[in-house]
C-alpha cells in the first residue's frame, strides 16, 4: 500500500488537530467535545503534541527489519517529502532496542544515526560515521542536537517532536 499509495504521513492525512471542525463551524464534531459526549472515549486523544500522524509510523518501529525491507521505499518517500528524514532514522535505530540476534537476523546494520532515546547502541558506533550517515539522509549532525537539547533544557522551549521526540 505504501508502495501505490505514498507513506501515510503527515504530508498525506495531516498532522492531527482537535480542532479541524472548529474552523468550519462544527465544534462540537471535534475531538475532546465528542469525548465528554461519549464517555467510553474517555482514552482517545490526538497526537498534536507530537506533531505527527504516528499510527502508521509505529507499524515499521515495531518490525525489527523494516529499515532493510524497505530502505529503497522510504528513501523515495522521503524525496516525495512523504516521510521525514527523522522517522526512517528512527525505524533504522529500532532495530538497536533487540537482542543482537534479531540486529543480526535482519541483516544487522553496523551504522546507527543515534535518534532512538530507547536503543541501546553498540560502543563500537562512531559520532564521525553517524554524522556521514545523517547527512546522507539530510540530517544535522549529533552535535547541532545535542545543543538544541542543551537549549532545549536551558530555556523549556521544545525543540523536537514526532514519535520518542525524535524529530
């Protein structure tokens, strides 16, 4: 579906809004209104604070293999500007929160772009090839993060999103 379709991204559904009714006049078809309605929703909520459509995201984090399956197909989603750089680096990484076996079985990348805050990465990972690796997939590199992060703390203001914040 991916493939025929697009990755079903922010770029094609949209970031989620509570509030897209509202700017069309039906405020009550919006999301926290509909939950104090219906009090078996009281769980849902929208994902406007991660700033991501994360769903179908969260399906190819959840295979350990999805990166090498389809390195090929996020790349071009990526050049379409379907998926951002951040998520299949992301993807990429997860592979890092497996036992080494799984890494291995699915064809264990060797590289990591240092994204996933729930992997646990090899010692043997270089910052010098995980910078060539972000850059090859329009990322900044490791130290422009780490200064947002320093910022980030510093001063409160929230300088990434997305799924794990890893935008």
């Amino acid at each position: 579906m991916t493939a025929k379709k697009g990755f079903p991204g922010d770029r094609l559904i949209g970031i989620s809004d509570s509030t897209i009714f509202k700017e069309i006049g039906k405020p009550y078809l919006d999301l926290y209104p509909q939950r104090k309605t219906y009090k078996k929703l009281w769980y849902m909520s929208s994902e406007e604070k991660n700033l991501v459509a994360k769903h179908p995201l969260i399906i190819y984090l959840h295979n350990p293999c999805s990166f090498n399956y389809y390195k090929d197909l996020f790349i071009d989603e990526i050049k379409k500007g379907n998926i951002h750089p951040r998520d299949v680096a992301l993807i990429h990484d997860q592979v890092y929160s497996y036992r080494s076996d799984m890494r291995n079985g699915c064809g264990g990348s060797k590289k990591a772009f240092l994204i996933n805050k729930f992997a646990t990465y090899p010692k043997s990972i270089s910052e010098k090839e995980t910078n060539r690796l972000r850059e090859d997939f329009f990322i900044v590199t490791t130290t422009i993060d780490r200064k947002k992060m320093e910022y980030q703390d510093k001063y409160g203001f929230k300088l990434f999103s997305g799924v794990w914040n890893s935008r």
